[in-house]
C-alpha cells in the first residue's frame, strides 16, 4: 500500500527525470523500502535513519538542490560488503567521510570500525540535525574515537588532510559530481595520500572514470551495486 511520502517520491522523480527514469527509480525505492522493514535497523539501535524524506520537502538546500537525490539510507548488510570488498585496511590511518550523509546511517556503521575520524556531510540543516540525534542516541558498537556530522555543500566541502575513504550513495547529478571529483583530485595532487571511493549505486561511473579514478572492485547487492575506486 502507497503512502504520502511515496507517490511524493514518485512526482519528483517523474519531474526530475521523465516517465521511464522516475518508474525504475521507484521500483528501487520501493524495494529498499520493503528491506528496510525486515533489518528493523532504527529498531535495534534506537535511532531514525528509515524514513525516506524527498528532496522537495527540504528547506535551505541553495542552487545544488535542483541536482540532489532525495534521502533514503544504505542498506547495513550492503555498506558492509561495499566497505569489504577494499580488503584490509588499517582504519586509524583514515578519516572515512559519508558525502550526502543524510540521516547519519552510514556514518553509524562506519563508526563501528577503530577509523581516526568517521564524518557525515549534508546540505540539509535538518537532515543534519537529524543525523547529529541518531549519533548521540545510537546504542550499537563504536569504535572510532571521533564521530561528527557537518553541514555543507558537497561542492563546497574543504577536503580534510590524511588518507580518506570517501563514501557517496548516489547523492547528485552530474553537475555536482564533477566538482567533487576535481576537489577530491586536487586534494591528492597537493597532498599525494591514499583516496579510496566507495560509490553505492553508482550512476555516474564514467564520471568518475573521466576523472581519473581507477576501479579496484566492483560488487552488486539487492538493492544497488558498487563499485570501488582508487584516486592516485
Ligand atoms: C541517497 S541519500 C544517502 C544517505 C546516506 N549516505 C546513506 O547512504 O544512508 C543522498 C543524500 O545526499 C544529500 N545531498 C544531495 N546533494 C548534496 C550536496 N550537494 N551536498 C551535500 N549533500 C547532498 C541529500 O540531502 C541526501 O541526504
């Protein structure tokens, strides 16, 4: 049974993409959705990271609102493959940053892992806010000693220094995207370090190919694959 928030989706992404676009899109949502009642993740760590919120419904998003996609969470057991499939890491020398973090998910289940730093980003104040509660109140393990959510523009970010594995769920358009990945490319060129992408449902591989990424491994889930790459 459709609710509100559903058919909501479904308009915006019938204006933002056209007929065909906006069905696939939705047949995705729709799975995700029906996933999210069987992982009961708010459930079990007292948190609010479920709910689906359009991109339409937020305020104070500025001009890159026009290339967002709207908020809804990874899905646990598919960001942990798309974390394994980098093989062995060692956390504490990465700061591990969420870019569209949403509702703070991601950066939940990063934080289970000894990284120096786990950071979200959000262009929503109050996705923001949201995702800042979900840490306080989140019962499950933590094990990196600094856990914090900002609130940015992706575009505008300042890459931190340090070896970073920067997480995306398919959180913009191509405009948007381009800017992140020459930000990013920038960042190594004046610091050469390890930058590692994990891209969750990645729609703009050529993108990132173009800009000089090379794909390390690549995994498909239920919902969405992923694809892993590195930035030298
Ligand atoms: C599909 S959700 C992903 C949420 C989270 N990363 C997760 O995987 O659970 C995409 C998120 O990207 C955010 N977003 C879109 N454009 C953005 C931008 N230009 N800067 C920062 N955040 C952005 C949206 O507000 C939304 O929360």
């Amino acid at each position: 049974m459709l609710d509100r928030t559903d058919v909501r989706i479904f308009w915006q992404s019938l204006r933002a993409w056209g007929p065909r676009e906006a069905v696939i899109d939705f047949t995705h949502y729709y799975r995700a959705k029906r996933h999210e009642r069987a992982d009961r993740f708010d459930e079990r760590f007292g948190t609010e990271t479920s709910r689906m919120v359009g991109i339409g419904s937020l305020a104070g998003l500025g001009a890159n609102g026009a290339d967002a996609i709207h908020y809804w969470p990874t899905r646990e057991c598919e960001f942990t493959a798309t974390l394994d499939s980098l093989g062995e890491l060692d956390h504490d020398s990465f700061t591990f940053v969420d870019l569209g973090c949403g509702k703070g998910r991601v950066v939940l289940l990063a934080a289970a892992h000894p990284f120096r730093r786990v950071v979200g980003v959000d262009f929503s104040p109050a996705l923001v806010e949201v995702a800042r509660e979900n840490v306080i109140r989140y019962t499950g393990p933590v094990k990196a000693p600094v856990v914090r959510v900002e609130a940015c523009d992706a575009a505008e970010w300042v890459v931190p220094d340090g070896d970073l594995v920067i997480y995306m769920f398919n959180p913009f358009g191509p405009q948007v995207m381009t800017r992140v990945l020459a930000n990013l490319n920038d960042a190594v060129r004046a610091q050469p370090r390890r930058l590692y992408l994990l891209y969750y449902s990645p729609e703009y591989p050529e993108l990132v190919e173009e800009a000089g990424f090379r794909l390390l491994a690549e995994g498909s889930g239920e919902n969405w694959g992923w694809a892993v790459y590195s930035c030298q």
